[in-house]
C-alpha cells in the first residue's frame, strides 16, 4: 500500500477485507487504537472520525475514501489513520492472534 507505487500515474488501490468490529474514533477497536502523532512536525493529530455506516453489523461498512483523489489521500489525515488500521487488522487476522 505504498503510494509511491502508481500505474498510469494513479496510486494503486484495492479494498481490503479486515474483521468487522465496533468502533471508536481513532480509530480505536478492541485491540487496536491508532494514535496519528507526526514527530517530524511534533503534531498530534485529532481522532479519525467514524465514517457513515462503518459501525453496521448487516453489511460492508461504506468506503467514504473510494472516491476521493490521489491528493486528497495523501494529504488526508483521517485516511492515514484508516489505513494504518486497516493494514495492522489484517496482519493480526492472518496471524490468527487474539
């Protein structure tokens, strides 16, 4: 998920499949809570908001992120956030860890 990686001059993009859970802004699950500090410009960033329907247990929470350009990604706190959980949740369930 590197963004640096980029066909046709767009970042490659994939949705990812990561155990569903209740959620808080941070985002902060239950065994997962990311805490965005940039220590190159010594700031902390607020909490990721929850995005509409990503508390739902009957379906795929909505992708607020799936329409949004290259530049509003990368200067997207909030994405940032999402996708550290996202890549830290789906590590943790291949590892089959509690």
């Amino acid at each position: 998920m590197d963004p640096s990686v980029k066909d046709r001059g767009k970042i490659l993009r994939t949705p990812i499949e990561i155990p569903n859970e209740a959620l808080e802004e941070g985002p902060r699950g239950y065994r997962v809570h990311v805490i965005d500090y940039d220590s190159t410009s010594n700031t902390l960033h607020q909490p990721a908001k929850i995005p509409v329907g990503a508390n739902r247990d009957d379906d795929v929470p909505d992708d607020p992120f799936e329409g949004a350009t290259d530049k509003a990604l990368l200067s997207s706190a909030g994405f940032h956030a999402w996708m550290t959980y996202g890549i830290i949740m789906k590590t943790l369930s291949r590892l089959n860890l509690p």
